[in-house]
DNA sequence: TCCGTTTTCAAACTCTCGTTTGAAAACGTA
DNA sequence: TACGTTTTCAAACGAGAGTTTGAAAACGGA
C-alpha cells in the first residue's frame, strides 16, 4: 500500500482539515491548499474530483473522529451508575479543551458549520449523527425514565451544548471579560462542576 | 434631515445587514447588497470606502442593538424573585427562536463571529461586553451565593450556553435525526424546561 | 438662474477563484 | 525492455469578486 498516489491524497488530506478548520470552507482557496500540501493545483480535481469532494471527505474523517471516541466508550458506561456514566461523558466531551489535537481541528470544522450548514454538512449529519444522538438520549432517558421522546431529545441536547459552549469559545473566553484559562486541572474541575448542575437539573440527587 | 444621499446610505445599511447576518462576511457579495438595496455598485465605496468598512458599521449597530435590548430588561428582573428572574432571561435569550427580527439578525452577525473573530469584534467584545456578563453573573449568584468568582463565571457561561445551542443550530436541529420543530408555542416549552433544569442544577428547590 | 459641490451611474479594470486541458512523467506488468 | 495505465505538471480559461473611473445628474446656497 502507500502508493505514491496515496501519499498525494494524503498530503491534501491533511493541508485541507488545517486550512479548512482554520478559515472555513469559503475562505479556503484550493491554491493554499496545493501550496500546503505541496502538490500540483490539479491534484485535487484529479483526486477528490473538486474542492467540494476533498471537503466532503475532510467532514467525513471528523466527524468520524468527534464521535467514535464516545460511540467506542457506549458499552463501557453502559455498565456504569448513571451518575459515573454522565460524568464520564461530560469529560470526554471537554476533552478538545485539554488537548490541542485533531479533536480541537474536527471541532472547530463543526463550527463553521453550525451558522450556515452547507448540503454536504446536512447530508453527513442527517446519516450518521443517529447512533450519537441515540447515545446521548439513552444516557439521558436514565434520569428521566418517564419523559417523551422530544423531552428526552432537548435534554440529549441541552447536555451536549452545556459542554461545547466552553469548547466553542474557548479562545474568547481566555480574553476579557471573562478571563477563564483552561489547563488541563481547570478541565477536570469544570467537568466535575458541569456533571454536577446537570445531574441535579435532570432530578438526580 | 434624511437628505436623499443618506437614503441610499441606510438602504445599503439595511440590505447588508440581512444579508450579511444571512451569509456571512466573505460569502456575501457587494453586487448582491447593491442588487437588494436597489443603488449603484460604487455607491458601497463611496459611503462606506468599501465592504469591509460597511461591515464595520453594520457591526457597530448590531452590537448596539444587542446591549441594549439586553440591558433595557436589567432593571425589570432585578426586582423579580430569583426563579422568575431566571425564567425570564432564559426566554429571552430564546427569542430569536421564535422571531425573526433585528435582535435574531443581530445574534446571528455574532455567531458568524464567534467561528473567527475579526479584530474589529474582538475588539468591540472585550469592550462592551462586560455589562451583559455582570447581568449574568448577577443572576446565578442569586443561586449560588456563596460560590467564588470563577464559578459564577462559568455557570453565567453554562447558562448562556444551553440556551445558545438551541439558537445557534435551530436549523440543523429541524432536520433529521433530531427533527425538533420549534414553533412559538414549543419555544415557551423548551423555556421552561430550560429554566427548571438550570433552577435546580444550580440547587434550587 | 447660476455654479461649485455632492451624489449617482454604467462601464471597465484588476485580481483571485475553481476548474480544465493536453502533454509529460512515473508506474506496473508482461 | 516495451507498452498501456495512472499520476503529475504548467499553463490557460471563464466566472465572479471588489474596486476604480470619469462623466452625468442632482443638489443647494448665492
């Protein structure tokens, strides 16, 4: 494997998610792009038959990468108390905030996204935000046992934006007036705090 | 007053604000301002010397709008009991739900600055932002009186946060697989919810 | 009414964008 | 090695962007 094709593809692949979470799609040239990855202008009609393809493959891999970290620990807190599997889940979705790696990039991808989701984004989420939506909704259903469905929906919801509120912002809300640096203790102790509220919100003790 | 060329000038103003809360900064063309204001494609330059400083004046506005729709109601909820208080803000931080005005075209301006923010906003955000921070700050502390200056900040941003989730990905949320239709009546729902939820996350009865 | 200033206008200019082209190079297989 | 295929490359294309231009029109005080 590793055909020297491959490796073109590859280079792309990986100047794309930078530049494309960094300054969005739009703002995104395909000439920075080339530039980056060091390959000919050509290479990514030939090889993602156009700007649209190569993002469409980029939103692939990250939204592959922001989930299957939850999705691979469903069995795991499955077994848990509920109160351990929530706090777990908070933690993990806090996770872009204590390390600068491909989860802060994929994250920051879903960003651009949220204001004006192009088709391709609609299209993705429409298909495989299901099992991580289920997943949420499960964890929630066991705080609220009796709740209906689209109760159970906007708590899935409400959980997921208490944390990607920080993970959001965070560079704003390093800066004034708010002045809230995040190390990797400070982490912790948020998720701790947020599994807290949220627990006593949804009726725990 | 209003002399003919100040009518052009505030029809630009009008046109770009929707057009850029719409779309977007670079997505949003001065051909397509100048098309649904109705003037000239100079006239941009020659009012504004530019787009980008058209932008500027569209975010000064917006900006204004918001702090003062926001601080207008400080004083009404100050008197209020907590709980009201907090029931009070939540629906109002929901509005943009359930209207579509210049408040909702204002919040939207902001979140496409929000992604990545131009040196203008940032500079307008460390500003004059503190005031609606300290209204927020305020309210939690209501709740939680004895909890130190970083707890309170980040539950003013845990609070923001679950109602701005709702608002930023309303869209998204109306399709599948989350398929939550928020119409004026389920809007008042999710408020309450909302409200009950923080409430006793934040250990009220 | 007259005249200097302000404002509008259609057209063109320059730049960057994503994509296409056709040939050259590299590759893999017999 | 020889040959068909895959992959790279420099160059150019057409469309759309923001801006500039210079003249025409509208305005406003004397």
């Amino acid at each position: 494997m590793t055909r020297p094709s491959d490796i073109t593809r590859d280079r792309i692949l990986k100047a794309a998610e930078r530049l494309f979470a960094e300054r969005g799609y739009d703002a995104t040239s395909v000439r920075a792009i080339v530039a980056r990855a060091r390959v000919n202008q050509a290479a990514i009609n030939y090889h993602f038959d156009g700007k649209e393809g190569l993002y469409r493959e980029v939103l692939r891999t990250a939204f592959r990468g922001l989930t299957e970290d939850q999705l691979a620990h469903a069995d795991d807190t499955a077994g848990l108390p509920r109160e351990e599997a929530l706090a777990a889940f908070v933690r993990r979705q806090l996770h872009p905030l204590s390390a600068r790696d491909e989860a802060s990039r994929y994250m920051r991808i879903f960003n651009w996204e949220t204001v004006r989701p192009t088709p391709v984004f609609r299209k993705l989420m429409s298909e495989e935000a299901a099992p991580f939506m289920g997943l949420t909704v499960d964890l929630v259903r066991r705080f609220l046992p009796e709740a209906d469905q689209r109760s159970l929906m906007v708590a899935a919801i409400w959980l997921i934006g208490q944390c990607s509120v920080f993970v959001r912002n965070r560079e704003q809300l390093a800066g004034p007036p708010v002045a809230l640096e995040l190390d990797d203790m400070a982490v912790d102790w948020l998720a701790q705090l947020l599994s807290r509220w949220t627990m006593r919100g949804l009726g725990a003790a």
